[in-house]
C-alpha cells in the first residue's frame, strides 16, 4: 500500500511539472497565443487533460494518505486543478487566456516546488503516508487456527 501511495505522489509530482513548463510556454505574449493557434488549440486539449488526471491521482492519494499535512496539500492541490480546468476551458479567449496561463503558471510551479519537497522528505524516510497497523491488531495464522 506504502509503495501505491508513493507512486502516486511520483505522479502528480512530474505531472504538476510537465503542467507548469505547458503554462509558462502559453504564457508568454502573443507567442503562447501564436502555438495555440497555430496548433489549433490542441496545447488546451493536453492540458486540460493533465489538469483532469491531475485532479483524480490527487483525490486518489489523498483518500490514501492519512499524514494529515500532506492530506491539506493535497487538497489545496485538488482546488488548483479544478481552476486549471475552468480556466482551461476558457483560455480560448485571447487576453483572458493569457491573463488564465500567467496565473496556473504561478500555482502550478507553487504546487510543483511544494510536490518536491515531499518527494525529497519521501526519499529520506522522513514523512509516513500511511498509518502503521498496531501489531496487536495483527493477527497471525496461529490465531486463526486456536479460534477453531
């Protein structure tokens, strides 16, 4: 279960990174509207995507992990995603989609530095997802043989 969960933070920390860099290529004046257009809005479609599997691994996780500090990362991180994709679906607006990439652009490198740090406290065994079970809630096959 411990390594589920890892991986999943895994996730949603390279997907808020490769989310970030999409963000602050498209937020660049007039350049970011010329790749979109030109593309034929298909950079909106991908993040729209990612900011959609985003918001799932998150709530996925989230309902995993019982380390209530990562528990309210998460969640702030299920709100970013959720205007991600409104502000995604509205970026085909000329001036407010560049004002809607400037600003995911910000919270989603915010989000990518905060999903580094608990990769980094992760790799060194300093934070714990899951609860351990009390061995006295254990049971063992030799107990089940004595209750018969």
């Amino acid at each position: 279960m411990n390594e589920k969960v890892k991986k999943s933070m895994l996730v949603l920390y390279y997907l808020s990174l490769i989310t970030a860099a999409i963000e602050s290529v498209l937020a660049f004046p007039f350049f970011g509207g010329i790749i979109v257009l030109v593309m034929l809005y298909l950079p909106l479609m991908v993040l729209l995507g990612f900011y959609i599997a985003s918001l799932v691994f998150s709530i996925q996780t989230r309902n995993e992990i019982h380390n209530q500090e990562i528990r309210e990362i998460l969640e702030k991180a299920k709100r970013n995603y959720i205007i991600g994709i409104v502000l995604t679906a509205l970026a085909w607006i000329p001036f407010f989609g560049w004002i809607s990439h400037i600003l995911m652009t910000f919270l989603m490198w915010q989000l990518y530095f905060k999903f580094n740090e608990i990769q980094d406290q992760i790799l060194q065994g300093k934070v714990d997802l899951v609860d351990d079970i009390p061995a006295a809630d254990v049971k063992s096959d030799s107990d089940n043989e004595s209750d018969d």
